[in-house]
C-alpha cells in the first residue's frame, strides 16, 4: 500500500521551514568613529566593548587608523592602547548593550606590543557556552578568526591562553547576524502558524 504522507505532517513541516529565514551578515566597523582614547569602557551602534585589569589604573581602548589592520579613513578598535599610560589588561569583552543574542561568524584582530597568545571565548546571559574556545598567538601578524556554529550568544571574551596580563591588540570588520531560534521555539512558532491556518 502507498504511503500518503499526512497533510499534518507535511504542512508542519512547510511552516516550520518558513519560519527559519536566513539572517543577513552585518558586518561592524569603525571607520566612522572618531579617533580617541577612552578608559575601561564604551558604547556604540548597540555594542559595548569593556576591559579589565588586575592594576590599580585604568586601562585603555582606542578608535584608531594605526597598525596592521587600519589606516587613513581606515579605523580599528585597540585594547591596551600603548602610548597612554594605564594597567595591564587581563581580558576584553565585546557584548550587544542590550543583551540581544547575535551568530558570530568572523572578525579580524591583529597584535600590538603586548602578549599575542589570545583565546576567544562565546558567553550568553553571563554562562560559558559549550563552544570549544578558540586559541591562537597573532604575534606580528593580522589574523581572521572564522566562526562555525557559534550561534545565541550575547558576548565575545578575550584572554590571553597563557593568564598573564598583558593584552595588546586591535579588532576590526566583526560580522555577525541574528541568533537562529532553538528548535525547541522554531518549533512552537511552527504548529502556532499551522493552528492558525487549520481554523480558517
């Protein structure tokens, strides 16, 4: 006897593959921020960007158009920024000032003149996600990290792999998109929509 396939299944299907468009990259740069130095933290487009230190001074982040990965109109954004005086930096967070979760898909970083060992971590709501964290030494170098997978995170940590404190760096052109919903709740959205739909 032929299988039919029942129209429940199938339209559930339908819907639930209509509710997981795909998210266009965005793709964050500096290049129309204002070249300064700022102290421990700042804020813009809907980012946070904030480092710590173990010191007793502040520690320093800077839109600038020096190094590897910026010049001219060209601008970065750098950590441990080397000609004003501050602490040693123990770790950068890179976080949505909202807290709306975003898939991290790549970014460029490049070293400065302090420890290149850098290892990238994903966090959401303040918890460790389960992706392996990413470790690399950028010494003398610009590098692209490319991320697979690492999706529903609202925060970017960097350390240095080794714990010393002493992070020297730049980032730039971070591409991201939308966070693609659990199964669980595309799910949901799914038989949502196929009730509608049977009642009319």
């Amino acid at each position: 006897m032929k299988h039919i396939p029942h129209p429940f299944r199938l339209t559930a299907g339908l819907v639930l593959c209509a509710a997981l468009p795909a998210s266009a990259s965005t793709v964050l740069t500096f290049d129309g921020e204002a070249l300064a130095t700022y102290q421990n933290t700042r804020s813009s487009g809907g980012w946070t960007y904030s480092a710590a230190t173990s010191g007793p001074d502040p520690v320093n982040l800077a839109i600038d158009n020096v190094g590897r990965i910026a010049g001219g109109a060209d601008h970065s954004l750098g950590f441990g920024y080397p000609f004003v005086p501050g602490s040693p930096i123990t770790s950068v967070s890179i976080r949505t000032t909202d807290g709306s979760a975003f898939q991290l898909e790549s970014f460029v970083l490049s070293d400065g003149f302090g420890n290149a060992n850098l290892r990238i971590q994903g966090f959401l709501d303040g918890s460790l996600t389960a992706y392996a964290p990413v470790d690399r030494n950028i010494f003398d170098a610009a590098s692209t990290f490319n991320f697979t997978g690492w999706d529903m995170l609202d925060e970017i940590r960097i350390t240095n792999s080794t714990g010393l404190a002493d992070l020297n760096f730049d980032i730039d052109d971070i591409s991201y998109s939308a966070a693609v919903p659990e199964p669980s709740s595309a799910a949901l959205l799914g038989l949502a929509a196929l009730a509608i739909r049977r009642r009319r």
